[in-house]
C-alpha cells in the first residue's frame, strides 16, 4: 500500500465556476475544454461554497457581482475555511475599479481578470493558478509523509482520523484501526546501533505497504510506533490482517542481526458500523488494547468490537 501522495496530480484537475450567468457558463465550457479540466459550475455563491467543499477544486473562477451573495463574501468564506483556503481564486469581474482589485487580493484572490476578458489569456492565468495549486498540494502532502519510511506521518493521522470515524458514526461504515508498537525495539538499538533499528522500522513499513489493501492508511506515528487505518472493515477481518502483519514480521530475518527476530504488539478495534466512540475514545480503546497485548506477553493482537449490539452483548 502506497502513500496517496499521487492520487490528486493523476486525477482530471476540477475548476470551479462561480457566477450567476448562464451564457458565461456556456462560454467557459467550450473555450476552458482543451485544458484537460473537469468544469463545475455553480450560479449562486451559496452553491459554490457547498460544491467548493465536496468538490476539493483545482482552482476557483468568480464572479464578483452576483446576487444574494457577492463574490467578495464568498472569497472571504473560502479562506477562512480550512478545508478550501488554499484553493487559488482567480476573480472574474465587470468592475475594473482599482479599490475592487485591492480587495479581492487582500482576502487572498490569486488573479483578478476583468470582463469581457480575452480567452487565450484566461486560459494561460488558469494554467497559472493550476501549477499553483499543484505545488501547494506537493507541499502539503509531503509535510505529511515520514521521511525514515515513506508511510503517512502522524499529522496526517490527526487531520485523517476525525474524518473516518465521523463517517463510521453518521454513514454505519464499518471502520477499524489498529495500533502496533514492536517489542524491545530499545535493545535493538542500544545492543546493535541506530542505523539497526532504522532497519527495522523501515521493514516494518515495507511489511505494511505490501500486506495492506489500497483503501488502507498505514501510519508511522513515531519512534517504533504505528497505525493503520481500516475503513469499511470491521473488526473480524481487521483482526485477519493485523494476524497476518504479525506473523509476518516475526519471521522478518534482519541482516544487520540475523539472530536476533523482532516481534510487534498490536491493539485492534473495530465496528460494523455507527460506533459512538469518538475519535479521541477510539484511540485510547486502541491503546488500551496495545498494553493487554504488552502486559499479556507481547508478539499477539488484542482487539475489541465496538460496535454498540456488539458491546451490549458483551456486557450482557
């Protein structure tokens, strides 16, 4: 299993079309289609901040004079959203005013294009603003990927997790996540050196990246310390997949310390779906797992099925 590092640059990039004019719509359409870009189009600003969140656009195209909504207070509502702040905004307005210009740019347009505008230059400020946000998505993407091992980093972690549990609890998706710390790696290095141990953790990365399934999110959360990431799987199969990343790296020889096999605790917990724990509960649940699996005598997996019928069964 590979970072999605890559997903967004292979995928058609989306431009989004903010404006109340049909025939502007229309035009955009057929003249932006040589570019390679999928056009969504909104004729209102409440629509466009909507589809600017489900959406995830390369870039934003807005109009500044629309009704119920103008195109400066839906540029304020991009940036100060997380989710869309970094989208660049290029302004496509009839008001040529230089105080119009200033404010688009102080609340963070890009490019401000006036109408009637000239097509081939718009096509070229859009290519712009594209490269743009393909190095803003570089940037962000690798400030979350570790660099001992390739794995998602646990910044990606906190900002991916809330994500999945909300969709577990609001959607009934199956969910599992899985917390896997190895056993005595501090002997590892102290009896055999750090760049040993950096071995061993970059194999365990290699072991996750190739057991996992593409849907999965493998994590280095830090030191010798991982999490995985399961969704649409409930605890049954999770408990599959940890048993065989287990075994698997108990039998890993290291050619650094042939003699010497590092084995890895994990603490598992899953759902069928609608589980109330919260993010934060679910991680300790996991935690809590990790230590049983510790205390109990370490190189095993514990887990526990949250799931609400699930839990009443067991209390029962």
């Amino acid at each position: 299993m590979e970072p999605e590092a890559n997903k967004h640059e292979e995928a058609q990039p989306v431009a989004l079309v903010i404006d109340d004019s049909v025939d502007v719509h229309r035009l955009l359409r057929a003249r932006l289609k040589p570019e390679g870009l999928e056009l969504v189009q909104a004729l209102s600003g409440p629509e466009g901040l909507t589809l600017a969140v489900s959406r995830t656009p390369s870039v934003v195209l807005l109009d500044l004079d629309m009704p119920e909504m103008d195109g400066f207070e839906v540029l304020r509502s991009l940036k100060e959203n997380p989710a869309t702040q970094h989208v660049p905004v290029i302004v496509l307005s009839g008001l040529q005013s230089p105080q119009d210009k200033v404010t688009a740019f102080d609340l963070g347009a890009v490019d401000y294009v006036t109408k009637p505008f000239d097509l081939t230059e718009l096509r070229v400020r859009v290519r712009a603003a594209l490269r743009l946000s393909q190095l803003l998505t570089m940037l962000s993407q690798r400030a979350q990927i570790d660099g001992l091992t390739g794995l998602w980093n646990r910044a990606h972690f906190d900002k991916r997790w809330p994500d999945e549990v909300s969709g577990c609890v609001r959607h009934g998706r199956a969910l599992s996540m899985a917390i896997l710390d190895m056993d005595h790696f501090k002997s590892v290095n102290d009896t055999y050196g750090h760049p040993a141990g950096d071995a061993v953790i970059q194999g365990m990365s290699t072991l996750l990246q190739r057991e996992c399934r593409q849907s999965d999110v493998a994590c280095r959360m830090g030191g010798e310390e991982f999490a995985v990431v399961m969704p649409d799987t409930n605890v049954e199969a999770a408990l599959v997949l940890c048993e065989r990343i287990r075994v698997a790296f108990e039998k890993q020889v290291w050619p650094r310390h042939p003699e010497r096999h590092v084995t890895t605790s994990i603490g598992l917990v899953g759902s069928s779906g609608s589980a109330t724990l919260s993010a934060e509960e679910w991680i300790e649940a996991a935690d809590q797992n990790l230590y049983r699996a510790k205390a109990e005598g370490r190189n095993r997996v514990v887990a526990t099925d949250v799931t609400p019928r699930a839990r009443l069964a067991q209390a029962g």
